[in-house]
C-alpha cells in the first residue's frame, strides 16, 4: 500500500461492509450478554432457573460438544486448517484481483528494456551464480 493511498483514506472506504455488519454484530452478543447475565443474577437469587433461550443455547452447545468428541481431534484440526487454507486462498486471489494488471504494451516495454540493460551490461554481468 502506498503513502498516497493511506493519506486519501483509501482503505477505509474499501471496508465498509465490515463497518455495516459489525453492528447487527454488536446488538446480537451485547443482547445475549445482558440476558445470561440477568441470568446468572437470577440463579444467585435462587429464583426459578427455567429460561427457554438458556436451554437452546446449552443444546446447541452440547450438540456442538459431543459431535467434536464424535470425530475426534485429528478430524476437527483438519477441518480447521482446510477453514484457514480456504480463507487465505480466497484473501489471496482478491487481493490479486484489486491489483491493476499490465497491457500487452506495459509488459512489451517491460521486456525490452530489461533486454536493453542487459544488452547495455553485457551476457557475463546478467548470469547468476551457481
């Protein structure tokens, strides 16, 4: 990223979808965080513990729970580093997607001035050791 990218704001601009789904984001977890802890408040109470939303949740997560168990350890890491692979293969291919490419005529001159160095510079100066 270049110094004039970064003084035009150009990398904000560029997350705005980020911007726009992290607060639906924000609501959903500080809602849930309020109603375990109100919750929790009302176990230290010794009020009744019967909470509809806090049996769904236990459910989802002891479902989650015994099925990690069920395929056990290798699988589990595999299925994560085939997650990690997936997610820096699809970062890779947008970032060279953003990047600008080169016409016939760009890479044409590309190559001949690198033959013209090496033309200038002589065979012997452009060989690499070994």
């Amino acid at each position: 990223m270049d110094s004039e990218s970064l003084r035009s704001g150009e990398p904000y601009r560029r997350d705005t979808t980020l911007s726009s789904c992290a607060a639906p984001k924000i609501l959903l977890v500080g809602g849930s965080v309020a109603h375990f802890g109100s919750y929790e408040v009302r176990v230290q109470r010794g009020a009744a513990t019967q909470d509809s939303v806090i049996d769904a949740a236990d459910a989802v997560q002891r479902t989650i729970a015994n099925s990690l168990d069920t395929i056990g350890p290798a699988i589990t890491s595999a299925l994560f580093a085939g997650f990690l692979a997936t997610g820096v293969i699809i970062r890779r291919r947008r970032a060279a997607a953003a990047r600008p490419r080169q016409t016939r005529r760009q890479r044409g001159t590309a190559v001949h001035t690198a033959a013209l160095r090496s033309h200038r510079t002589g065979p012997v100066a452009n060989r690499r050791p070994g």
